[in-house]
C-alpha cells in the first residue's frame, strides 16, 4: 500500500506527540453520526485511517460497532494501546480488509485529503452497504484568531507537496459515483490545556513538521514558545484554549 511520504515518515516519527497534542472532537459530533450517518446499536462502522484513535471514543459513543483500519505501524499501536479490545487491522482506503458490503458506515476523521482517489471511493463503496453513509470530519485551526494564524504562518513554509485540508483539492472527487451529493455541518470547540500540549504538540504533530530532521523541529519549537510568551492571552498561562471549527460533510451509498 503506499503512503504519502509526509504521512509515513512524520506519523511514524511522532505518534506520542500526535497523540498527546490533537484535539478530542465536539460533544455535538456523536449528534452528526447518529443524525446523518444513522449510527447506532447494531450497527458496524469502520473508522478508515484511524490513526492514534482520536475519533474512536466518539464513534463507540454512538453504540456502534467499530472497526479501525490503519496503514502506519507506530500509528496502530497507539491505537491498540489507548483503545484496548478495539479490532484493528492493517490496511489502507485503496486496499479495505473487510467484506462486500459490510459495513453501515465508514468515517475519515483527519484523513480524507490524504486518499481523495477514485479508487479509494470505489474501495469504501464496496464495503458499504446500499444506502450506508460516508463520513468526513476534520477539526480545523480557527484562524481567524490573530494567534492561531500567525501559528500557521511559523508552519505553511514547510508543508511541501503535503496534501491539506485547506487546500479543498480533496473537494475534486465529489461528486462522486455511486454517492449522493456532500451534505455539509459545521461546529465549533476548544481544545484547553498547557500551553506545551495543545499549542506546541499540536503544531510539530502536523505530518510535514514531524518529518523534518530533529533540528528544524527544535527551531520551529522555540519560534512558537516564543509567539506564545509575545501573546497577553498566552503568555504566562498555565492552561489555554486552542479554538477548532469542526467541518463534517456525508454522503450515502446509492444502492
């Protein structure tokens, strides 16, 4: 299976940090997977590129049976560790280990940008059944904070060839055979703790900066302590509030 460059080595480099420094998603989140992807006891849901399994306690909230599908190895195993019992499987979007039409939904929390393919969405329709949902959910900085912007701007010169959310180039494959149109929700959350955790873990788990060599990831560090202790609302505090918009979009399988 291939894995974009930034993704395999940044991810498998810096799992802990990931982990650590991502934000959990909005309360308001098990509402979109009940409402719009019809999750619920008795039914199954794969959550494709799982990652650490930031999104699974979201998902299991529903009632839902999970499975996890992840493709990098440091990835999964955090996945496993935090998430004891979970059945978690190596594979990728192009390249689902699951059967036909056996699943009620599949979720990308993070992800999708990575495999936004033709064949990655033939893959998920077949293992969706007619009429089961497609989910799409990102948690995205809210630069429309001064600071949350000119974080950004420390990071943008680094991202390279790196597929992103922002670069809405994810957007081409819709509309997309065998799916109904996108339906789009929009949400808002914070993500609060120390300073270290959810602004500077955050910022050097982005896959383009964790790849880097370990001296370009130690400047880029002390650059964003140094706008933290520049910024009143920052400076000095022992816990913070990180501020996300949280974009989730689903279509269903036609039948």
């Amino acid at each position: 299976m291939t894995v974009h460059p930034a993704a395999a080595q940044g991810y498998s480099a810096r799992a802990d940090i990931y982990a650590k420094g991502r934000p959990d998603y909005a309360p308001e989140v098990v509402d979109w997977l009940r409402d719009d992807l019809a999750l619920g006891p008795g039914k199954t849901a794969l959550d494709l590129g799982s990652g650490t399994g930031k999104f699974l306690p979201t998902l299991r909230a529903t009632g839902a049976s999970v499975i996890a599908v992840e493709p990098v190895d440091a990835m999964r195993a955090r996945l496993m560790e935090q998430n004891p019992g979970i059945e978690a499987k190596v594979g990728s979007a192009e390249h689902i280990p699951l059967a036909d039409a056996s699943l009620d939904a599949v979720t990308c929390a993070q992800c999708f940008h990575w495999f936004a393919n033709a064949e990655a969405l033939a893959e998920i329709r077949r293992v969706l059944r007619p009429g089961g949902a497609l989910g799409l959910i990102w948690n995205v900085r809210d630069e429309r904070v001064p600071w949350v912007a000119a974080l950004t701007k420390i990071v943008e010169p680094y991202s390279g060839t790196a597929p992103r959310f922002n670069r809405r180039e994810w957007r081409g494959v819709f509309p997309a055979d065998g799916f109904t149109p996108l339906v789009e929700r929009h949400m808002h959350h914070h993500h609060t703790g120390s300073p270290e955790r959810v602004i500077v873990d955050r910022m050097l788990s982005v896959s383009f900066i964790a790849a880097l060599p370990q001296a370009e990831q130690d400047e880029i560090a002390e650059k964003i302590r140094a706008l933290i202790a520049e910024t009143p609302e920052l400076a000095g505090k022992a816990q913070v509030s990180f501020p996300y918009r949280t974009a989730a979009f689903s279509c269903h399988r036609v039948a």
